[in-house]
C-alpha cells in the first residue's frame, strides 16, 4: 500500500481510540494514529511497555541495577514497517548494530553458518546449496523435488489452500531430506517460530519460509540494539506518542469491550470511544472477548475467530550473570540444533552497552539461554537447569563458571499457529464495525512474522480508521509476496 499525499494528513474532526495492549502491535497502532490527529488512549495491563519485547529492572548481588529485557529478538532487515516505526525515534537506526555471523551449533555436527550468503535470491539459495556440509549433492539425491517445490512456489491462497490442513512436521517428512540438513537447517528455522512441528501448519511454515529466506532481499543478517528496549525503544516511543497529546495507561488490565464502542477496565471503569484497536496477546484478546457478550450479538463471526484464538507450547528464558566469559569464537546469537531443551543461546554481554560493562568489570558474561517451544508443565528453575547443562556439552568453557544471578521465567502468549488454523483466524478488519485487530497473530496480507506482523498489521488497523475520514494511508512495504517459481494468476 502507497502512500497518498494528495489526501489529507490529518482527520478534520474530532476521532477518539482506544487502543488495548502495549507491545509492538499497540503501540504502532496508538503511535500512527496520534500523528493522524486521533485522540488516543493506550491501554497495557503490565506496568511497562513492550510485550514480549519489553524490559525491566533487576538489581544483581552486587548491587548494579540491570535492566532485563522479555528475550532477545532479531531485528531482521526486512522488517521494513517495524523499521520505520522506529526510524520515528532514530532516523538512522543508529541504536541497531549488526548481530554478526549466527551459527547453528550441534553436538552431533560441526557448526553450520550462514555468513557470506549472496543477500538476494535465488543466489542466496543456489550458495548455500553449494557450500553447505549439510547438502551434499550425494545425500541430497533422496530429495522428492516434486515435494520440495512449495518451498519456491509461495502464493498466499493457494499454499494456505494445499497446506494449511498438513502438518509441518508431515511436509518436511515428505521431503526426504538427509538427516543432517534437516536437523542443521531445516528443523531449526522450523522450530523458531514458537510452534511444535507436530501441531504448526505447513502453510505458515513456508510463508515464514518465504519471507525469512527464499524471498528476502536483505539477506539472513540482523541487527540488535546496543542498549535495553526500554532505553532504546519504548522510553522515546512513549514520549513521542504522550507529545502528541496521546495519554498512556500502564498496569491497566480491559475487561471487555461493548458496542459502541465502551471498553470496561479492571477497576470497573469505563472509556468509550469511536474506535477500538484490539492488540493484546492472543490469549488476552479471547478472554476479553469472552467477557463481552455484546461483541458476540454484533459480531457473531468475529466472537467465533476470537473464541478459536490460541496460544502455542511455553516458552522459557533465562539470563546468567557468570564470573567468567565465554570463549572469544563465540557468536553473539547461536541457533541450537537437536537439543532437548535448549533452542538458541545470546551472548548479551557482548551486543550491550551496559551488559558489556558490567562483564568488561568482573570478566565475566551475561548470557540468554532460550526455549522456544519448551516441555510443558516444568517450572522455570528446572528449565534453566536443563538449558545450562545442554550449554555445556556445546560449549565446555561455561561447565566451571560459577553463576552469580539468575533471571528466569516461563511465557505463554505466544501465537499458535495450528494445522488448519488460518481459515477462521480474523484478520485486521472484522465485522465489528469499529473494532480492528492488530498482533504477530492475525490473518495477514502480505508475508510477515514476529515483530513485523505486528507492526504491519497495526498500521493496516491505522489505515482502516484513517480511510474512514479521507485521509491518506501509511505506506505498507513487504518482501515479494509470491514465491520465485509462483505460477501468474
């Protein structure tokens, strides 16, 4: 979507919103619209901005105050919308600095990279197919190309069409690809994406896929901001959102939203407003709307998506304060194959200011260890136990650190993502006149994931209001959202 600078810029009447939730999606969405002239009130029920990208104070031992951040996240190149919301605050994304190289570490192979890759495909694919360890030519003549073939031929209806009911566990099956290359590339690119192979669906598989690699022109490198998100990201994005005129609510839980639209908080009040942008996390967004039997009298279909909404297996971080650091070969951010537990480790020391500070002073290090679908029913102590163990068999030098902190914790908001799943996941616009939705788990458009859902759907949201009252939209930017050997339609 283009902008259109013909149009006006700003409503020419008086426009409330409320919008619910603080994360990425909230906070975009509250943003863009405030620029517009709308009249907004953003609603976080924690007491910081941020969702799973939010930060927070810890004091260690010792007395230094650090600030912990949700988990580590890639801010990758093609997140064109996220980017541009944060261009906002730092016209030059000054804070965001290249991560480095991110190998796939195994105790079962050599580590596999992916530094150097040509950015643009197919290029980028041909020079992994060359280079790779894990793709030799002789191991790879088990491979069903016919099988393979949806992997390069992305459309979004009708890989959603062919493959949302399968399994991406049962589509990967499929290929016959080498063990290796499937533990080393294929699993866990798989695995990032928060859901069990069992239960995700094939169709989302390949559309993040699509958009992470096989039709990515920035290339698979990332960037990292060289201080906390708070310092970084919410701290300017909240000021800029409060100077124009925008009033945010911290610790501020909604209850249910009416028709009309009335938005009923924790404590029994009430805000009304002419429109709703409803971008809390997927499990808090059903139980609002259970909560709100308006919604399902007014809006039948949408009560129905959102009572389907779910959430995916748990996830579980833990940052160790050590007494001595890593060895210095080690990347800033490690992908983790075949391990029972632990998926990807971040050396937050060496990537952050006052990380790398505080570990420069007592030569230590400051590491993430994180399970992105991790066993359910496990406590976050026994999980990092189980994460810190597996460290050790890949890296041998953290078996005699002595940890001096440790902050730990067990999530369960992220979107899950099931086989057969996509057909009654609502999209930004609803049939709830007013109401607009806006997550990494909406029904999408265009090809996106992560944070970058998340933004681009709040900025379709803004769009929808906007449009309502003639004025221009926010350009929308997206990599190609048809695969390379997509047939023309």
């Amino acid at each position: 979507m283009r902008s259109r600078p013909e149009l006006p810029r700003t409503v020419g009447t008086p426009v409330t919103a409320v919008v619910v939730g603080g994360g990425i999606a909230g906070v975009t969405a509250a943003l863009l619209l405030a620029e517009r002239g709308v009249h907004v009130t953003l609603l976080e029920r924690a007491a910081q901005l941020g969702g799973r990208l939010s930060a927070w104070p810890s004091t260690l031992p010792d007395g230094t105050r650090h600030m912990v951040e949700h988990g580590f996240h890639g801010f990758f190149r093609q997140y064109y919308n996220w980017r541009n919301v944060l261009r906002r605050i730092d016209p030059t994304l000054s804070f965001l600095q290249p991560a480095g190289r991110y190998p796939i570490i195994s105790q079962e192979w050599p580590e596999e990279s992916f530094a150097g890759l040509p950015k643009t495909p197919p290029a980028n694919l041909l020079a992994l197919l060359a280079r790779s360890p894990s793709m030799r030519l002789r191991e790879l003549r088990g491979l069903d190309g016919t099988a393979a073939l949806p992997l390069l031929n992305y459309d979004r209806e009708e890989t959603y069409r062919r493959f949302d009911d399968v399994s991406a566990k049962d589509f990967l099956d499929a290929l016959g690809m080498p063990p290796r290359a499937r533990a080393m590339l294929f699993d866990v690119f798989a695995h990032s994406f928060f859901n069990h192979q069992e239960d995700m669906s094939a169709a989302e598989m390949l559309m993040q896929f699509h958009f992470y690699f096989l039709r990515n022109p920035e290339g698979l490198d990332f960037d990292a901001p060289n201080q906390d998100y708070e310092t970084a990201i919410w701290t300017p994005l909240a000021r800029q959102f409060e100077a124009l005129g925008g009033e945010i609510r911290t610790g501020t839980t909604a209850e249910s939203v009416e028709p009309g639209w009335t938005v009923t908080l924790g404590d029994g009040s009430r805000l009304s407003a002419d429109h709703v942008v409803l971008a809390a996390d997927p499990g808090a967004a059903r139980t609002i709307a259970a909560a709100s039997p308006g919604l399902e009298r007014h809006a039948p279909e949408l009560a129905a998506q959102l009572a389907a909404v779910e959430t995916t297996a748990p996830y579980a971080v833990s940052r160790l304060w050590t007494d001595r650091d890593c060895r210095p070969e080690r990347a800033v951010f490690s992908s983790v194959s075949r391990e029972a537990t632990l998926d990807s480790v971040t050396l937050y020391h060496r990537i952050e200011r006052a990380a790398g500070q505080w570990a420069r002073r007592i030569g230590g290090s400051v590491i993430e260890l994180h399970a992105y679908a991790a066993p359910t029913g496990l406590e976050a102590a026994e999980l990092t136990k189980r994460m810190w163990t597996e460290l050790g068999g890949l890296w041998p030098e953290t078996v005699d650190m002595t940890i001096l902190h440790v902050e730990e914790r067990v999530g369960h908001d992220a979107p899950a993502f099931n086989v057969g799943s996509d057909a009654g996941r609502p999209g930004v616009v609803t049939d709830a006149d007013g109401l607009y939705l806006a997550g990494d788990w909406v029904r999408m458009p265009f090809p996106s994931a992560l944070m970058e859902r998340a933004a681009g759907s709040a900025i379709l949201a803004v769009n929808a209001i906007i449009e309502r009252y003639g004025v221009g939209p926010n350009q929308v930017w997206s990599v190609a959202p048809r695969g390379l050997l997509a047939r023309d339609r």
